[in-house]
C-alpha cells in the first residue's frame, strides 16, 4: 500500500485498545477450551461402554461444533468485522451460566468446583470487555444513511411533491 493511501475504519488495527485485545485473547482461550474438551470427550469415547457411547460422540460433536463458532467468531474480532459483539457477549452469559453448574457440582461433581473458576473468571471479564467504551467503539456498526426519495416524486426544482392538490368547485369559498 502507498503511504499516502488513508485506510478506512475497519482497515485499522481492532488492537488499539488493551481491552479489544483482552477480549480477543480471552476468546481464543475458550476456543482452546473447547478444543482440548473435544479432544477430551474423544479419549472418553474409545474407554466408555457401548451404552455410553453414542451420548459421548453427540457430545463431542456438539463441542467440535461450538470451538468451530467460536473460533470464527474469535476471528472475525481479530480483522474488524462489526457485528460479533453480540455473539461473544452471549457466549458469555452461557458460559456464566455453565460456571455456576459448575460451582454447584453439576458438572463433574463437588470435586470440581474449581472448574467454576475457571469458567467464570474469563467469562465475567470478556462480558465486561464487551460493554467497555473503546470496544464498542471499533466494533459498532456504521449508521445507514437515510434512503433518498425515488426521483419520480420529485418536481422539476429538486422539491419534493406533495401530491396533486385538489380542484375546488368555483361555488365554494375559502374561510
């Protein structure tokens, strides 16, 4: 690119901001999250039961499938794309949710808690990253323009129309 060129919004950097980037790290970890979980759930597969089985690769896909969106969407905060913020801040509120199972010793049992932590930790901070000023800034969608009126209601001046005005009858008068 010439150095005179001038770049537009969504050509500049998405990392001007620590928190732009503390969302985008924190993204990509829960991608790795997911991915070590699919990895983990294959393991599960080939020692389980044939009775377990076939619950264990449904969940598995389900997992493959979710770090195959984030990741996207992780990405997509990478190189600027503007309408993520939504996605990542539901993911967020899922993930709360999850770590509160957690905590409660729904997943894995009471020895787990601590997974809670981990879940609930970068999930509270990339929501509130989410909200953060700069953030939304970068991310926000550029306002549509107000749509021109069709040309053929316009009169010969460039004033618009305002319809045929109505013929009175000579009989009346004008109060």
């Amino acid at each position: 690119m010439d150095e005179g060129q001038s770049f537009s919004r969504r050509d500049q950097a998405p990392l001007r901001h620590p928190a732009i980037a503390v969302l985008i790290v924190i993204v990509f970890l829960e991608a790795a999250e997911l991915l070590v979980a699919t990895i983990a759930s294959g393991i599960a597969i080939a020692t389980a039961s044939d009775a377990a089985r076939g619950v264990m690769i449904a969940l598995a896909v389900t997992v493959l499938l979710l770090f195959v969106g984030i990741a996207m969407v992780g990405w997509g905060l990478l190189v600027g794309r503007k309408h993520l913020l939504g996605a990542v801040l539901t993911w967020q509120l899922m993930v709360i949710a999850v770590s509160l199972g957690a905590f409660e010793g729904v997943i894995g049992g009471p020895q787990y808690w601590w997974l809670g932590l981990v879940l609930l930790i970068p999930a509270l901070i990339g929501g509130v990253c989410c909200v953060l000023r700069p953030v939304t800034t970068v991310y926000a969608r550029e306002p549509r323009a107000a749509q021109p009126e069709p040309l053929a209601t316009r009169s010969g001046d460039g004033r618009a129309k305002t319809g045929p005005t109505p013929k009175r009858d000579a009989g009346t008068k004008r109060r």
